[in-house]
C-alpha cells in the first residue's frame, strides 16, 4: 500500500502526520536553495512578514473539512496540498531568519489559537465535517489538534530561548556578518546594507 494512502486513510493521520511531514520537508528541503533563491525572497519579505503570512493561510485552509475533502477526492486537489504545504515550509524556514520576535510571537500565537479552537470544533461536532472520514477519525484529529496546538507553541518557545543569545536589544535578530561584527545594525541596517 502506498504510505500516502495509509496517511489520508484517517483523518487524524492526514491532519497530525502527513501534513506536518510535507512542512517540515518544505523546510528541510529550503536548506539546499541557492543563496540567490533566499536573497531574492529577502526583497519582498524583509522583516518575514509575508513567508509568516503565507504559511499562515496554507496552514489555515487545510485545516478546513472541505479542503481535506477535495484533497481526499481529487488527485489535482491533493498535488495542491503538497505544493502549497510545502511552499509554506519553505517560507517559514525562509521568514524566521529575518524575523522579529513580535512577529513570530503573532503568528504562532495564532497558529496555537487556531489548531486548538479547530480541534475542538472537531471534537464537539456532533455530525461528520469531512464526508470522507467517521466521526471517531474525527474526534482523534480534534483531540490530536489541541495537543499539536500545545507542543507547538511550547516547541516555538524552547527554541526562541535556546537562540536567545542572536537577538538584539531592539527584538531584531541578526542574519548577516555585519550584523554579527557590530549589533547594533540590527535587521533592518543589515537588510539596508545588503540592499545599498
């Protein structure tokens, strides 16, 4: 049997584990971009702002019982899944070296906010949202939502204080050697210095 088979086979293996696993390929796979690719995201994204969006949204829509549906039911729909989850991956990896902690704090804060509240929708919906699961399959997605809400959050804030040391004084990390020889360029004197 195909393995992605067996993932969208159960709604909360197609909400915990596969879809996860295509961001977190997204983002492995952001590693090898030419620095170029990178750069050339830097100009529209300095400060993260719209990687963070982007993955924010992607996150959101497959998160939607039609969107899992149609992914179920369509192989076009599903070969978006893939694509879009795993730009979203390739764009926060992208976005968390250029942003600053307000801003992770916002987008987190309402990935956490909105996996949780959809989990438990899941869980306390009476009749099957997605035609193409059983309302058990269901209920384990909800439940499994609210503790992904939970360990991502606490995941998010583990490493922000293990790379604490890379912040400045204003919330800004650096991302370049002149920022690492004199901090007090921050982001934006690095992005403006990069720019010039």
């Amino acid at each position: 049997m195909n393995p992605f088979t067996w993932l969208e086979a159960d709604m909360a293996r197609h909400m915990l584990i596969e879809i996860p696993l295509i961001v977190a390929a997204g983002a492995y796979l952001a590693g090898f971009a030419p620095a170029r690719v990178h750069a050339a995201i830097a100009r529209f994204d300095a400060f993260g702002l719209a990687g963070w969006l982007f993955a924010g949204l992607v996150t959101a829509f497959w998160m939607i019982p039609a969107a899992l549906d149609a992914a179920v039911a369509s192989p076009a729909m599903n070969a978006a899944k893939f694509a879009s989850l795993a730009a979203a991956g390739l764009a926060l990896r992208s976005s968390s070296r250029r942003s600053p902690l307000v801003l992770e704090a916002f987008f987190v804060g309402n990935f956490t906010w909105m996996a949780a509240t959809v989990g438990l929708v899941y869980q306390d919906a009476e009749t099957r949202l997605c035609l193409a699961y059983l309302t058990d399959s269901q209920q384990r997605a909800g439940e499994g939502l609210v503790i992904v809400a939970v360990v991502a959050f606490a995941a998010w804030l583990v490493v922000r204080v293990g790379r604490g040391a890379q912040w400045d004084h204003r919330g800004h990390r650096g991302i370049t050697e002149d920022t690492e020889k004199n901090p007090e360029l921050g982001l934006a004197g690095s992005v403006n210095q990069r720019l010039d």
